[in-house]
C-alpha cells in the first residue's frame, strides 16, 4: 500500500520534472539557433520570424508534455497523475501568461494542449506495458 503511494507521487514528480528540465532545454536550443527569441514576448517587433518562433515553442513544450506523460505512465499507471502533472504545468504556463499578456493564441492553445499530450504521452507507455503482458 505505502510502496504503491509512493510511486504515484515518484511517477507526478518525474513526469513534470522532465516535462519542466525538456522545456529548458529546448529553450535555450532555440535561443542558441534564433538568439533574438530572447525578446519573443517583451518586444516582439525585435524578433525577425515572431510567428514562426512561437510555433517552435509551441511544438516543443508539447513535445515535452508527450515525454513527460511516458516518464509517468513507465513508472506508474495511476491515472490521476495525468490530472496531477496537467494542472501543476498549467498553473506555470498561466504565470508566464499573465507575467508576458502576448500573444493570445500561443497561450490559448498551449494550455488546452497540455493535458492532451500528457494523456497521449502516458498511453504510449501504457499500451506498450500492456502489450508485453498479453504476450
């Protein structure tokens, strides 16, 4: 009982730990690429391609989520932690949203994406689990 407690807990934590350590690096990848991505949501008149950035921040941070769900799902198939990892990420995505206020639909569809690519992400781990134990 306690074991199981305690890998729910481990599996929520890792999930958004890689969902969080991903997102970095994948940052700072861009800003090593694109270094004036910097300025993306303080000045954006300062940055050449701003949509075309925000859609590779976009794509990225749900890529993370997708891992950050499989992290989860290989540790522990509670089903609540998909909710769990969600929520903490998303009360994030809304401090950075009402920190910056711009632009509108980034925000919009990152945070209706978040708990979709987690759920994806912790399937993909599941379903393979599942597989092997049918075999």
């Amino acid at each position: 009982m306690k074991k199981q407690f305690i890998f729910k807990i481990l599996s929520v934590i890792s999930g958004f730990l890689t969902i969080a350590l991903l997102s970095s690096i994948a940052a700072l990848a861009q800003l090593k690429v694109f270094p004036s991505s910097i300025h993306i949501f303080e000045q954006p008149e300062l940055v050449e391609n701003p949509f075309f950035i925000l859609i590779m921040k976009l794509i990225a941070v749900l890529l993370c989520c997708i891992a950050g769900g499989f992290v989860s799902g290989k540790i522990s198939d509670w089903s609540k932690s998909i909710l769990w990892i969600s929520a903490l990420i998303g009360i994030i995505i809304a401090y950075i949203w009402f920190s910056t206020r711009q632009p509108f639909w980034f925000w919009l569809i990152l945070m209706l994406g978040i708990y979709p690519a987690v759920k994806f992400g912790n399937n993909l781990s599941t379903k393979k689990v599942n597989a092997r134990e049918s075999l």
